[in-house]
C-alpha cells in the first residue's frame, strides 16, 4: 500500500441476518480525490460509509482510513474523519456556535484554535446568520451546512459525506456542491449520492453500487465510457414536409430510425405538437448524424434539431443498476429517482421519467433489454477484477456467477 | 476522562434546555413537603428531631419519579432521532458515552438529592430553629442516597440503551426500580418461602438503604450499590455496542 491511499476497502461484506447488504466491496481512494458513491437507494452507500467510521463493523473484509485499521484503531480512524450521516441529527436544543464547540472539546481542540478555524468555516459554510440560533430552529438546508461545518471543525484529510445534497431544494444543491468543491481542493472527499448530475459537477472519480457490490469504478470518463454508446437527439418537424411529401406520422418515423443500422434503440421523447422528438441510442464507434439526415430527406421529413451526445452517466448508471434493483424493487427505486431528478427542474427530469417509466413496461422489453444485458456484462467485468483477488474468503455460491459473467 | 467529562456537561446542561428538569425537580421537592409536613401527621409530631420520615421517602420519589424521567432519554432517544451517529463516530469511545451519559444524568439527580437538604436547613438551621439535629445519620444518609442513587440511574441508563422509545424506557425503568423498593417491605416478605426472602432482602433497595438511614454505613450496602451500577454500566456499554453487529 502506497501512503497516498487514503481509503482502502478490502472485501467488506456486511449481512444483516441472512440479507446482504454489502458483498466483497473493494475499493481505494487516493489523497486528493473527489469521489462520488454512487448508487440506488439501498445499495450500500451508507452501510460503507457507516463501517469507514467505526459506526458499524463489517461482518468479513476490512477496511484502512489513514492507514488506520477501521477494527481496531476507531479513534484514530475518526480522527482524521470529517463525517456528515444520512440525513444528519443534532442536537436540537443546542445552539450552532455552542454545539460548534462540543464537537470540537471532543476533538480535543482548543479555545484559540476553535476561535481561528471557526471564522473560515462559518464563511464557507454560509453560517454567518445563523450562529446564534438553536438548531432546532433552523431550516433543513442550514442544518445540513452545520453538518458541514462540524465535519470540518478538526480540518480533517478525509472527508466522508452521505448524501450532503438530500432534501436540499435546487438552489440549496448547488451551494452545497460549491462547498464541497472549495473544500474539496485540498482535502480527500468520499461523497454518496443517487444524484448522478452532482457527481459530473463535483467528482473526478465515480464508484457504482448495486445491491452491496461494485459494479463500476474509475474516472467519470471512464465510467461514462463504459456504456459503449452514445445517444442522438433528433427532432422532425409534425406538421410540414419537404415539397410534395406529406406531414410524417409518428409510427413511421419511429420505425425509420429504428431501423437504421447502428441504432440500437429509438424512443420517442416528449415534446409540444409541432415536432416529433426521438432519443436514440447508437454505438459509440460510429457516426450516424449523416445517415439520420439523409434519410430525412429521402423521406421529405424537415429535421429541425439534431444532437449526438456521448452517453451520459445518467445512462451507464442507470444500465449497471436497473436490473439488479428491477429484480426484487419493482417500483420503489425509480420512483425515487424520478422524484429527485424532478427537483432539478431541468429536462433532464422528464427524461428520466420516460425512461423509468419504460423499465416497468413490458411492453418495449427489447429495447431496453438489450441496455441492461449489455450493462450487466460490463458491471462483472468492473467487478470480476476485485472478486478474483479476493476469492480467498469465498462463499461458494456466488462466485462462479460472477465469474461467467465476468466473461460475457 | 476529558471526553467523558465533555459528554457529560454537554448531558447536564440539555436537561435544562427543556422543562424536564425544573418541572421534576420542583414536583419532586414539592410532593417531599407535602410528605414532610402532613404525611402521617407530618414531622411535626414525631419525637425526635430526625429526618428519618425524609429519608425513606426521597428514594421513593427518585425511583418513582425522578430517576426514570432523567433516565428515560439517555440513549433511546439518541436513537431515535439519530443524533446517536454523530456522537459516536466522533473521536469517542462507546464506553465514554456511557459513563458521559451516566454522569450527566447522576449530577442531576444529585442536584436534586441536594435540594433536599433545603427541609432540614429550614428546620434545624433558619428560621425554625428546631433545636440540635444529629448530624451523623444525615451525613451517612446522603451518602446512602448518593449511592443508591447511582445505582437506580444505572438502572435506568441500561433500560433506556436497550430501547428507543423513551415512553417505554421510561415505564420499564419506574417498574424495576418500583419492584427493587417493595420487595423489601414486610407485606411482600411475609408471603415469602425463608429462602426466597434471603434473596429478596438481599436485592431490596429499601433494606439496602435502610442503613445508611439510622447512621450505620455497611460496607456490603456499598459495594451492592456499586456493583450494581458497575454492572448497568457495562450492560449499557454492551447494548451500545451491539449496534454494530445489528
Ligand atoms: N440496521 C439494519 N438492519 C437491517 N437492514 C439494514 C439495516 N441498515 C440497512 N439495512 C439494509 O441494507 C441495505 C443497504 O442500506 P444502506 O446502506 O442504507 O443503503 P443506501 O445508503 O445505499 O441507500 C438496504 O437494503 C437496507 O434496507
Ligand atoms: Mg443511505
């Protein structure tokens, strides 16, 4: 182990009775990283993050902070850790500046230090206002900058953060993000979120969970890499066609592209009534805008808009994980999700809505289908990696599946 | 012990950040003068210028009242709303947190007991000057209390770990230490096989204390009050630590 590996996670597997929350996760973190956890709404985020600090213990595996042994050097493990939990609670009756103070006598830290680091962290925290309150007082987006600001208290290299952006409104989000950001600079951040916008934002690195296992690790290059595809923006105009052509119908259009060769799915996505808007998905080593567009002209159709975009993580992430959440979630997750990508009150929200939607419609199987397996393939091969250097604990059962497919 | 002294002002202090500890403390010293002054005509009628009436009710009202209000929030409701994880993965030890919180809770039941000594200040110092009380038993009974006060809030510490509902920690709590006080009184022993008694005497709060009372300090009643506490303390720490295995 080198000494700028920060966070080390050895096969950490964590069972709570005979459900498996966590399953040989694996993973490093290096000085000065940026990393976003990512992952479903119980895939593990916070059970790891809850073993790295000494809250829980994990049932096999181990795991160094610092290169402090997360078993058997607790204090020396949170010493160096700034933690913000899930949804973070403090004590209400206390006031900001006063439970400031706790934290820090319990960091063993003292009156003239707390007074010179207090300053810098009340402005990038945004605290200035609210000092005096109690916390009970304050609104959830202030007590979360008060979870920041204790996290920071003991100026700590290792930041772990569970979900810092939950509940925030958009405008809470963002300046949480450009805290983090700042204190980001120097500092090693391990951040959990099912928001996969705030990881591009905010991250350099992204590790994928699903269902207690890594199921993507790298750069968010890298990661977005992954899919192995890219998708196309295509609007055609509803109403009017090139002279002598007649105003296209939607199902037309729709089988059109779909059937041009390199794409692998069209999806009609939701516009106003003057364009037909579809999403199409394509591998990535081809290009096909010139051939979208000459089919538009063949067929008379007036192509309005059209965009080639690489994949984004929304759709890898969405890839590696759906169809293991599908399997035994149903709906609960992709509600979820579609709830939290509606606050970002983008457009991005409307589409994964369509998307989510489709995962639960039998109906167009094939073309989503055909995403997850290639998902799925990819996923064990990110994770048969780690499985096959650390098979020695093995459980029998699951590691021939992860080896086939490892291979596929 | 710097933690665990952090932990336990931090305690102390909360309490006084709610009316929980004025209310308790105010009906606690209000229902001691109503017992003193007319319960079984008061202390005016007794012959002898003792506390002794004082000092077999004031552990009634800290186990019945005092004791399981104190207790009750411990830890349960550190679980129950979350604060616990904050706590705990500061730089703390799990037996910190304990003994923090046990100390907390303990100075405020000894605030309480403290306050006690208002009635005899009155009586025997100023203005009743009641004549000459004899100090011996006093001291060795605030000593009782002390001790058996650790223990019930031991007690109630435990219960409140093993929960997180304070209501119920609460309940659990005024039961214990409601059946610790009247399995020493002669009705329940009288109905009791030799043996049986033995053991019941032997774990009565009330004959434990009993001692302290009359001004004869037993080193066995000592060490059961503090073995009980050293026990609750350690089930505390166990029920702390089994979060992490949960
Ligand atoms: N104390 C617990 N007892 C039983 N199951 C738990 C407990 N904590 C978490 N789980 C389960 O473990 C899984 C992972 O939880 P968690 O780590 O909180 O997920 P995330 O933070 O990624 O949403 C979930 O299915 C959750 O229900
Ligand atoms: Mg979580």
């Amino acid at each position: 182990m080198t000494s700028d590996v920060m966070i080390e996670a050895q096969g950490l597997t964590k069972r709570y009775g005979a459900f498996r929350a966590l399953d040989r996760v694996s993973f490093q973190v290096k000085k000065g990283e940026v990393v976003g956890f990512l992952g479903p709404n119980g895939a593990g985020k916070s059970t790891t993050m809850r073993i790295l600090t000494c809250y829980q213990s994990a049932t096999a595996g181990s795991a160094t902070v610092h290169g402090h042994d997360v078993f058997d050097e607790p204090l020396e493990v949170r010493s160096k850790i700034g933690y913000l939990p899930q949804r973070a609670q403090m004590y209400g009756e206390m006031g900001v500046l006063e439970y400031l103070r706790f934290v820090a006598d319990i960091r063993k830290i003292n009156v003239t230090l707390f007074n010179k680091r207090i300053r810098n962290i009340v402005e990038v925290c945004g605290l200035g206002t609210v000092l005096g309150k109690d916390l009970r007082q304050l609104s959830h987006g202030y007590r979360q900058r008060v979870g920041l600001a204790q996290a920071l208290i003991h100026d700590p290299p290792i930041l772990v953060l569970d979900e810092p952006t939950e509940g925030l409104d958009p405008n809470e989000k963002t300046e949480v993000l450009e805290y983090i950001k700042q204190i980001g600079r120097d500092r090693t951040v391990i951040l959990s979120t099912h928001n996969l916008a705030e990881v591009e934002e905010a991250c350099s690195r992204a590790i994928i969970v699903s269902k207690g296992r890594v199921v993507a690790d790298g750069s968010i290059d890298e990661v977005r890499a992954r899919g192995g595809r890219v998708r196309y923006h295509v609007s055609i105009d509803e109403k009017n066609a090139l002279a002598g052509k007649s105003a296209p119908a939607v199902g037309d259009v729709e089988r059109a592209l779909a059937t041009l060769d390199g794409i692998t799915s069209a999806k009609e996505t939701p516009t106003d009534d003057r364009a037909h808007a579809f999403s199409l998905l394509g591998t990535r080593s081809t290009d096909l805008r010139a051939d979208i567009y000459r089919l538009c002209v063949e067929r008379g159709w007036v192509l309005l808009e059209m965009r080639r975009d690489i994949q984004r993580l929304e759709d890898v992430f969405k890839a590696l994980t759906k169809s293991d959440e599908l399997a035994d979630r149903l709906r609960a997750p992709a509600a979820a999700s579609v709830a939290d990508e509606d606050e970002d009150a983008d457009d991005e929200g409307d589409d994964a809505n369509a998307d989510d939607d489709d995962a639960n419609d039998e109906g167009d199987a094939d073309d989503e289908g055909d995403a997850d397996d290639k998902g799925d393939g990819d996923a064990a091969g990110a994770n048969g990696k780690e499985a096959d250097e650390d098979d020695d604990d093995d459980e029998g059962a699951d590691a021939p599946a992860d080896k086939s497919k490892g291979k596929g | 012990m710097s933690t665990t002294w952090t932990i336990a002002k931090r305690e102390f202090r909360s309490y006084f950040d709610s009316p929980v500890a004025y209310v308790v403390i105010c009906l606690g010293l209000a229902a001691l003068g109503l017992l003193f002054f007319n319960y079984r005509g008061g202390f005016w009628d007794a012959n002898r210028a003792s506390l002794e009436q004082m000092f077999i009710q004031v552990p009634r009202g800290l186990s019945w009242l005092v004791v399981p209000v104190i207790t009750m929030r411990l830890i349960a409701e550190e679980k129950h709303s979350g604060t616990l994880e904050l706590l705990i993965t500061l730089p703390v030890r799990d037996s910190e947190v304990i003994f923090g919180k046990f100390l907390g809770a303990w100075g405020l039941v000894l605030v309480f007991i403290a306050a006690t000594g208002l009635y005899p200040i009155l009586m025997f110092g100023w203005p009743w000057d009641l004549g000459s009380l004899d100090t011996g038993p006093v001291l060795s009974g605030y000593l009782g209390l002390a001790l058996f006060s650790a223990a019930a809030v031991s007690i109630g510490l435990l219960i409140s770990s093993l929960t997180e509902s304070q209501v119920i920690a609460f309940f659990v709590t005024f039961l214990v230490l409601f059946m610790l006080h009247i399995v020493g009184s002669g009705m329940t022993l009288d109905m009791l096989p030799p043996r049986v008694e033995y053991v019941v005497t032997f774990i009565s709060f009330e004959t434990r204390i009993a001692g302290f009372l009359r001004g004869a300090i037993h080193a066995r009643d000592i060490l059961f009050f503090l073995t009980v506490t050293a026990g609750c303390l350690t089930g505390s720490f166990w029920a702390l630590e089994r979060r992490k295995w949960a």
